[in-house]
C-alpha cells in the first residue's frame, strides 16, 4: 500500500452508489391502440385493471383512426404530453406474428421520446401466462449496470403494487467477462486467477451494494415491498428470461436509451423483442 | 517523518559511462589538488560542492550518489591520513570509522517507521480515518478543504509526507471526481499543508530529526513550540489558498444536500479487510505516538534514542501481521537508507577534513550579526535552498555547522546569546522553503504528479505563483512567531552541556 494507484482504487471502492428516492409522477396515461373504438376500450379496461392498484392517474386512448404513419403518432404524443405511454408491439401491421422486431412506429417513438413506454403483449397474443395483466404483484427492474439507476428503480417501486415484490436484477455478461479473462491469460504481469477472482467479486458487488442501499432507502419509504436482488453471471438474455419466468413477473422495468447511438440499447431490444409475453416498462 | 529522497515519481537512468568517468577526473583533479599542497579544506570542499551539486540537478539516483561521493571522499581522507581507525577493544570487533560517522538513530527511524506506516496502511486505518474526515465536511467545497487540509497536516505529522499525500491526494481525486469539484487547488493545498505537518514533532521530518537531535530538542519540546506555530500557519494557509483559488462554500441547500448524500455515500468500512487487524493496529498507532511523545519519562526507553521505538512499533505490527512479511520489508525505503549512510559518511569525512568548520567561518558573519538579523538569515537563506533543492543535506550541513558552534559556545557570545534561535531558525526555514517551487518537497511533486495524471498540467512558474506567495507568508509569520515565542519564554536557551548529555544517552548509537 504504497502507490497513488492502490489508494485510489481502495477510494473507489469504498465510495458506493447510494439509491435516491423520487417517484415519479405518472398522472396522464395514453394508452395507443391501433384498434377500432370497442376494441380499444377493451384494451383500456385491460390496461387500467393491470394498474388499477398502483395509479390513480387520468387516461385516454388512442384509437387506430387517429394515426396511421409514425409522424402522425408523434406529433400525436406530442400534443398530449402524456406521463406514460401505453401500447403493445407492431401497430398497425402484421408482423407481430414473427418475434424480430417491434416495429417501425415503436422503434422509432421508443427513441424519440423521452416519456416511459409500457409494451403489453399484442391483444391478438395467444398462450399468454395465467397471472400476465391481472396486476403488479411482481415487478422487475433489470439493467446491464444497475448500481446508479435511480429512474427505473424508482419506476419500478412506483408500479409495484402494496405489498409486491420488487426484483432488482443485474447480469453480469459472460461472453463479455470471457472475452478479457482470455485478453489478461495472454499478459505476463497480471495474475489471471487473481484477475478472475477480483475482477468478478468487483463487478457483482457494485450493483449488490446499490441494491443493499436501495432496500435501506425502501424499507423507510416503501416498507410493504418485498425486495429480492438477483445479481449473477451468464448469459443476458437467457438469464433475464429464465429469472423472468421462474418469479412469475408482471411487469419488467428496463432502460432503453443509450446516450452513444441512436438504438435502443443492444440487451434491452433483445429483451424488448422476445419477451412477448411479459408486459415492460421501457424507460 | 518526512522528505523521502524519493522525489520523483519517475525512474531516472544515468549514463554509467559518464558517471565513471566524472568519478575518475574528480578523483584525478582531488589528488591533484592534494599534491600540489592545496590545503585540504579547500580540496574536500571541493568534492562536497559537486556532489551537493550533482544532488541538486537530480540526474542521478541520489543514494548512488552520495555513495559515491562518500566512497571518494573517504579513500582520499584515508590516503591522506584524516582518518584513524579509533581503538575500541579488541581490533575484531573495532568499528570501522565510517561505520561511526552514521547516525543510526535516524536510520533506525526510517527502517522502524517505514515498516509500521505500512502494516497500519495495510489494515486500512488511514483510509478509514480519511473516509471518516471526508463525511464531516459534507461535501462543501470549502469545509472539504478544511478537512482535506487538517487531515493532510496531522498524517504528515506522523507518517511521511509522501505517503500522507498519496492517501489524502488519492482520496481527493475520488471525491472531487464525485462532487464535480476540480481536484487542483486541493490537491497543491494538501501539498503544501504537508510541510506544515512535516513541522509538527521532532520525528514529522527527516530534517527535523537532523536538527532536533543534533540541537538537544526533546519531542515534547519541540511540539511545544513547533505546535501553536502549525494552527496558525494552517489558518492562514487556509484562507489564503480560499482566496487563491477561490474556493467558496456551497450556500444554496439544495446543493448541500445533494453534496452530502454524495460524501455519504462513501463507505469507510469498505476500505478495511479485517476488523481485527485494524483495531490492533489503531492500538499500535496510539501506543507509538505516545511512545514517541513521552520517551524521555519511560524508563530503560530513555536510555535509548527515539528509535527505538519505531523498531519496537515496527517489531509489534510484523507479530501482529505475519503475513507477507518479506513484502512489508521490502517497502522499506532502501534508496533513502542508503542516502544517509552515504551522506552522514560524507558529512563525517568534511568534518575531520575542516570542510564543515570552513563553512562555518563563512556562515559565521551573517548569522553573528545580531539576534535579530543572524536567526532571520538563517531561516530565510535556509528556506530559499530548501526551496530549490533537497532540504535534507541542507539541514544535515548546516546542523553539523551549528554543532561546531555549539561545541566553542564557550568562545563564542553570540552563539550563547541566540545560538537557539538558529536552530528553530533552520528547523522552520529548511521545513517551509520545499513550498516555494513544485520540486522543492517530494509531496508536492507528488501532487502534481497526480494532477498530471489526472489531465491537469502545472507549470513550474504556475506552481511558484502561488507558492512563492505562500511561502513569503508563511516565512513572515514564522519570523515574528519565533522572536515572539522567545519573548514569552516558548523557547528558551540551551543548556548545551545538558542537552549533549541528553543527546549521547538518548542517542546512543548517534555519530554526533
């Protein structure tokens, strides 16, 4: 312990994430339909059924006359400035049929707007699970780096329902974590064991003690809620999935913009376009 | 302890044929010299100017150096007959005359505290104590520099000041990175605070250690007038780096408390592995201070010098922590270790050959020119080398100048009349002069060091702006605190013949 380098790095480690409570304020719900008016008023009820034990915010609904192109639903988002966006996959087309994309008008909204978009399973969906879209009871909030997401942690407390279960997820990439082991077995000075073993301790405990400071915060601010962190290594998407489905999730919370490309972030696609199934909050 | 050789960060490499081939023609030039009948002052005094000059220019490893230098310098004095073999028994265990020119009480200091100070880094008490000091200031820029400041003054005080700046230095990167505060004023002011922790005890530097030993000052003492000094310097310190840098406290609450959920966040305990070790090696850290504080009241121990009781703190910590006990030892700064040997057997060398005297007939006329105008020669003339170059050899010259004086004090009426003043003179100056320029103390390149790393480049003349002011400062109040402290009776005058007596039982194995 003699260098600047050791010092810093024991400085670094020490100085943690801490969560912020702020909920946020979702008091007008725009549900987007490309529906015709009865059967976008059945998607609504649907909609306010799934919600009805978290908000008590104000709704209206888009019906499938109101917008055709993408420029139509934005300029339409942007006239009601809604707190939340409601909809499903693949408006106005077919192809929600084949599970590869979401969609020329979600691609495109999901980016431009800066307002939470939940994707529901499409109303025509078969083989949805038993407890998909009755209510919150269980939500999940995943990120590739969780330590420091305050927004979708804060989302996710927000729309799970009293006495829910709130599930604060982070993977740790394998093929990624792989990939450098393989770089630092290939570099004398450093030990690769060592490296393995510290480098992932490092890496699972940063998102651990920003979950641990979240259920400090929690347990004053929400103390009904059930939190149960789930911090691992593998492969993202299988993952998620198996996490997903093995605690009978209703609702996962995920970020989406990444301030370096104009995509949507490469795990929450995938996530966003196979998850069928599951509603998500796409923040 | 303080002012490690070690001064940059960055590893120098000397061309070893022009090192021996300067070795030759300086050795060549000396005989020379010798033969020609040229006295031998003149000749040693020669050597010693280039090899104090050499140190000053910094292009070759300075262990080496004065090694070198010791080894030339010795050969030619033996040659010439300076040096006899003293008869101490039998010739089997005789010490060898060089072996009795070091001060191993302050080699003693080194190795033991070198070895303690990393053990107690290891258990991470330093870094806790850090984390906790960061958390009172809440994240204000202002309270942080404060705290940022006194911690930098109180672990100079008692560790190196190198390693005082790497942890406090490191920390501020951290938490500046955090608060969005630039990390530069902190950083230049927790390089210059650590002269001022440097000044704090007899042991907070290597000159202090020079110069206090060699002048009698017992620990106590010297924190007695050494400390009121620090507050005051730390204040003024403070508020002029404020002003220098324009540091203001955060007044709007919002942004205090987002500062402070920030600094919060931090987590001293993150920085601890085993909570067993470290409150043993809290209990260590008190026990040394104390048993450096009060030495000269504990029996047997006070027979001894101060060093022994780094060996004994660094003795207790390797029992405690037993593990990688060959890395812990090869922290020890073998490089500053092989500097003194080789600069006390230089300095022993120009003792017997009349070099030190000769300087002190020279030193003679500005510093007998009154007790006004003798100590303040001595601080500010001290203070400015110390600023250009390495204050280490400095103090060790000008210490054995003034052990000369003490020894004819007898003779000499000025030296008896303020001869004290000199030495609190040279202690302050040679301690606050490395703040006048960026290579003048070795924490202050390493903050700037870290700076650099950080994307932040200080010019030389950037550093001395501010520096100089600092210093000019610094030195005014030191100037009037000194002759005030005298008048209210902090300092006093040296019974020299105690002090001696003092210094050769508690410094049993000092050359002096």
């Amino acid at each position: 312990m003699s260098s600047v380098d050791q010092f810093t790095s024991v400085f670094n480690a020490a100085s943690k994430t801490a969560f912020q409570f702020s909920p946020p304020k979702l008091e007008n719900i725009l549900i987007v339909t490309d529906l015709e008016s009865d059967a976008a008023t059945r998607y609504t009820e649907n909609a306010k059924t799934f919600f009805c034990k978290t908000t008590t915010s104000e709704w209206s609904t888009v019906n499938g006359e109101d917008f055709k192109t993408v420029k139509d639903l934005l300029e339409l988002v942007e006239s009601r400035k809604p707190d939340l966006i409601v909809t499903y996959r693949h408006l106005h087309s077919e192809a929600w049929r084949w599970p590869h994309s979401l969609g020329e008008h979600l691609d495109v909204l999901i980016q431009v707007t800066d307002t939470p978009v939940i994707l529901t399973p499409h109303p025509d969906k078969e083989g949805i699970p038993e407890h998909t879209m009755k209510n919150t009871d269980s939500v999940m909030a995943i990120n590739d780096h969780m330590a420091g997401e305050d927004a979708l942690v804060n989302h996710a407390t927000l729309l799970t329902m009293t006495g829910g279960t709130l599930h604060l997820t982070h993977i740790e990439d394998e093929a990624i974590f792989d990939r450098y082991m393989e770089i630092i077995g290939k570099i004398p000075e450093i030990d690769t064991e060592t490296a393995r073993e510290t480098i992932l301790a490092q890496l699972l405990r940063e998102p651990s003690d920003y979950i641990d400071s979240t259920e400090n915060v929690l347990s004053e601010k929400r103390d009904d809620l059930n939190i149960v962190k789930h911090i691992t290594k593998g492969n993202q998407l299988k993952e998620y999935r198996r996490t997903i489905e093995e605690n009978k999730v209703d609702l996962v919370v995920l970020k989406a913009h990444d301030e370096d490309q104009l995509a949507m972030s490469s795990t929450a696609y995938s996530l966003a376009v196979e998850l069928r199934t599951t509603p998500l909050m796409i923040l | 302890m303080s002012e490690a050789t070690n001064s940059k960060p960055v590893k120098k490499r000397h061309n070893p044929l022009h090192v021996t081939i300067a070795v030759i023609v300086v050795t060549i030039t000396c005989c020379l010299m010798l033969q020609q009948g040229i006295e031998h002052k003149y000749v040693f005094g020669l050597l010693l100017a280039i090899t104090l000059g050499m140190l000053a220019l910094e292009k070759i490893n300075k262990a080496i150096l004065v090694l070198v230098g010791s080894g030339v310098a010795l050969l030619l004095a033996i040659s010439q007959g300076l040096l006899k073999q003293e008869s101490h028994g039998d010739s089997a265990h005789a010490l060898p005359v060089y072996i009795e020119m070091i001060d191993w009480g302050t080699i003693g200091i080194i190795i033991g505290s070198t070895i303690f100070v990393e053990l107690i880094s290891r258990s991470g008490l330093f870094a806790w104590i850090s984390v906790k000091i960061l958390k009172v200031s809440g994240g204000d820029p202002f309270k942080l520099l404060i705290c940022f400041s006194g911690l930098t003054v109180v672990f100079s005080a008692f560790l190196n000041n190198v390693t005082a700046m790497i942890i406090v230095g490191s920390l501020t990167i951290v938490a500046c990175k955090k608060l969005k505060l630039s990390a530069m004023p902190f950083l230049l002011a927790e390089g210059i605070y650590t002269n001022i922790g440097g000044l704090l005890t007899l042991i907070s530097s290597i000159p202090n250690i020079i110069v206090g030993t060699a002048a009698g000052i017992k620990y106590t003492d010297f924190l007695i007038v050494a400390g009121p000094y620090c507050l005051i310097a730390f204040v003024a310190t403070l508020y002029l780096v404020r002003y220098l840098f324009k540091i203001k406290p955060l007044s709007n609450e919002v942004e205090k408390a987002k500062a402070k959920v920030m600094v919060d966040a931090f987590d001293e305990w993150e920085t601890v592995e085993d909570r067993t070790f470290f409150y043993l090696s809290a209990l260590v850290l008190c026990a040394i201070i104390l048993g450096f504080a009060l030495h000269s009241s504990i029996p047997v121990l006070n027979q001894m010098g101060l060093e022994v009781i780094a060996i004994i703190g660094a003795t207790v910590m390797l029992v405690i922590y037993p593990t990688d006990v060959e890395g812990v030892l090869n922290e020890v700064e073998w490089t500053l270790v092989l500097f003194f040997l080789g600069l006390f057997t230089l300095l022993g060398v120009m003792e017997h050959a009349g070099v030190l005297t000769m300087i002190g007939e020279l030193l003679k006329t500005p510093l007998s020119a009154g007790e006004t105008i003798g100590p303040i020669a001595m601080m500010w003339s001290s203070a400015f080398f110390s600023g250009l170059t390495d204050n280490i050899p400095l103090a060790a010259v000008l210490a054995k100048v003034l052990e000369g004086f003490q020894s004819n004090i007898a003779e000499l009426d000025w030296f008896a009349d303020y001869g004290h003043m000199l030495w609190w003179s040279l202690i302050f100056g040679a301690g606050l002069g490395g703040n006048f320029t960026p290579i003048g103390s070795a924490s202050t390149v390493v903050a700037i060091g870290i700076l650099k790393k950080e994307g932040h480049n200080v010019t030389f003349m950037q550093y001395v702006k501010i520096g100089a002011i600092v210093v000019l400062v610094q030195l005014t109040l030191a100037t009037g605190y000194l002759f005030g402290a005298e008048k209210v009776g902090l300092i006093k005058k040296m019974n020299t013949e105690k002090a001696s007596t003092e210094e050769v039982q508690g410094h049993g194995s000092n050359g002096h």
